[in-house]
C-alpha cells in the first residue's frame, strides 16, 4: 500500500512549495511501478469506447447487448467462411492439392509402380499411382491437355465431360486421392480395386465428340 510522506510536508506551505513536494512525492519509484503502461491504458480507453457504442445501439436490437454481440459474432464468422472459401487460403489449398509434381511418367510406368506397391501392401502408392495412371492415359488420349497445376477434382470435372459414362466414378476416384494423398487417410486394397477398374473403364470408353466418327 503507497502511503504520503506527511512529515516531509511543512503546515504552513504556499503554492510553489506544494507542487515541488507533490512532484516529489509523484517521482518515488512506488507511484511508476503502480502506474498502468500505455498498453493498459490504450485498452481500457478501447474497451471504454467500445463499451459506449454497444449501449448506444443494443437498445435497437432484440436480446438488447446479448443480442449485439451474437450478430456480430455471427458477421465475424461469416466473414471468416468467406475468406477461407474464396480467399488466398482457399486458393493456395487447391493450388497445393495437385495431381502431380515436379516429375511424370508414362501411364504404363504409373499402372507399373501402382502394381507393385500393392502387391507389397503399400495401398497410400498403390492408389496415388493408380490414379496419376488414369490421368496420363488420359492425356496421352489428348483427352486432357497435358499442363501443370491441375488437381483431382479438375480433372474429374474436365475428363467427366467427354467421358459422361464414367464421370460419376472419376469424381469418386479423385475423391480416393485426394483422401489418401491430401487427407492423411490410409489407402486400401478396395480403393486401388476402385482405382484399377476406373483406369480400365477410362480405357474402353470413347469420347462423346468422337461417338459419331
């Protein structure tokens, strides 16, 4: 507790006097520990203001200051939403969820590779290969340009287009991917069965634009 040296103070002082012994008795170390810093102060001056505000509108809003704060509260989340899903962040989640990386190979290397992670268990290889497979051979068909940057989803969306008998069983296929590449899931024996009957069905079928020719 801070307590005033009264018997530095004379009774009879005049105005000179006073403030010298109150400067005095202000600068004692005690009185600048006790003293809020301007990080304090800013945010009790914020908190004061903003205090304010929500009593001058919340008699406007049904459930009074209760109510303020659970719409704004909702307009902060909704924001939010819409940042992740057309933001930055959402653009550089899929610009990272591509199909394939700085390398590729044949469809016949990737159907190879697939093979054989599978026969040894490993189903995460065994289903990514399987459907980098799918994807080549549909770029060596010039079915799919051959480009950088397109993810599992695209290519459903693109290849599902020409090839609508299988368009369903491409978007479960890129889901498969995306689950284990992506998603940390772990691959399985059905996933790549899944996989290598799409990669076939892909192979047999013919493209709308040349069903006629």
């Amino acid at each position: 507790m801070v307590t005033f040296r009264l018997i530095d103070v004379p009774v009879d002082i005049d105005r000179d006097s006073a403030r010298r012994a109150a400067a005095e008795e202000l600068s004692d170390p005690k009185y600048q520990a006790a003293k809020p810093s301007f990080l304090q102060q800013a945010a009790q001056w914020l908190g004061e203001q903003l205090e304010k505000l929500l009593n001058s509108v919340s008699s406007g809003v049904p459930g009074g200051i209760f109510g303020l704060v659970l719409i704004l509260v909702l307009l902060i989340v909704l924001v939010v939403v819409i940042r992740l899903r057309t933001g930055k962040v959402a653009r550089a989640a899929r610009a990272g969820r591509v199909v394939f990386g700085s390398t590729r190979k044949s469809a016949a290397d990737y159907r190879r590779s697939a093979a054989e992670a599978a026969a040894a268990g490993r189903f995460d290889d065994a289903v990514r290969d399987r459907f980098r497979a799918v994807v080549r051979a549909l770029e060596e068909r010039a079915l799919l340009d051959t480009r950088s940057g397109r993810t599992a989803d695209e290519v459903a969306a693109e290849a599902g287009v020409l090839l609508p008998n299988v368009a369903d069983h491409l978007r479960q296929g890129a889901r498969l991917f995306d689950d284990v590449h992506y998603g940390g899931r772990e691959g399985t024996e059905a996933a790549y069965q899944a996989l290598t009957e799409l990669d076939e069905r892909c192979r047999r079928e013919r493209p709308v634009a040349m069903a006629g020719s």
